[in-house]
C-alpha cells in the first residue's frame, strides 16, 4: 500500500479494510433503502495508473460496488522530461510507458476481475 504524503503509515491490510469499508458503506445504504423504498448507488473514483491500482482488491471491490469511475487521465503532465499526451487512448509513439493509456487500463482492470459493465471511464474535457 503508498501514496499520500511522505507521512501516512501504510499496512498490508489496508487494501482489505478499503473492501470492508466500502462492504459496510454498502450494507448502510441498503439498510436505508428498505426503510425508504430506494436504491442507493455506490461508486468509487478509482486510479488509472498499476503503480496505484495494485493496491486496491479490484475484483472484490467490484463485488461491492455498482461502478468504478477510473480516473483515466494524466497519465503524463509537467513531471515528465518530454511532453506526451494527457490521456491517451492508446499508446503513443515514443511512450517509455506501456501502461499510461487508456487501452493498458482498462485491460488492467478486466485482468483484476472487474465486469467491463463496471467501468466508466472520467476522461479530460
């Protein structure tokens, strides 16, 4: 588990308690829909990129939830020493990375477990 600022404290399980967090989030909304006759969708932004998705139990979250809006987009900005594009849907000539597209994540995704019927992609504008 990482990301976040250089001060987070990561534990192995925190990749099953993001599960068991979204698990009672779900049992909660359900609970509140039988009282009032409605059905409450949960969804999650989720990252584009293996480096972080890795941490994440993909399929069972997409046991859990109703979709997984991937945050498909910069995947290149003004880190990088050459320009490339933001979001591309395949990967572009002279791309060091073979995964910072659109095509590489959603295969990663699909690989994880998660239904394509579960994927919304948030694209630039």
């Amino acid at each position: 588990v990482g990301g976040g600022v250089e001060t987070n404290i990561y534990r192995p399980e925190d990749k099953h308690n993001m599960t068991l967090l979204m698990l009672e989030f779900r049992r909660q909304l359900d609970e509140l829909g039988q009282q009032n006759g409605h059905r409450y969708l949960l969804t999650a932004a989720v990252p584009a990129g293996p480096a972080l998705y890795e941490h994440f139990g993909l399929k069972e979250l997409a046991d859990v939830l109703d979709w997984m809006n991937i945050m498909a987009y910069d995947y290149h900005g003004a880190w990088d020493k050459t320009t490339n594009f933001n979001a591309p849907l395949y990967r572009a000539g002279g791309d060091t990375s073979e995964t910072n597209n659109v095509d590489a994540t959603v295969k990663g995704y699909l690989a994880a477990g998660v239904p394509a019927k579960k994927i919304n992609l948030g694209l630039p504008f």
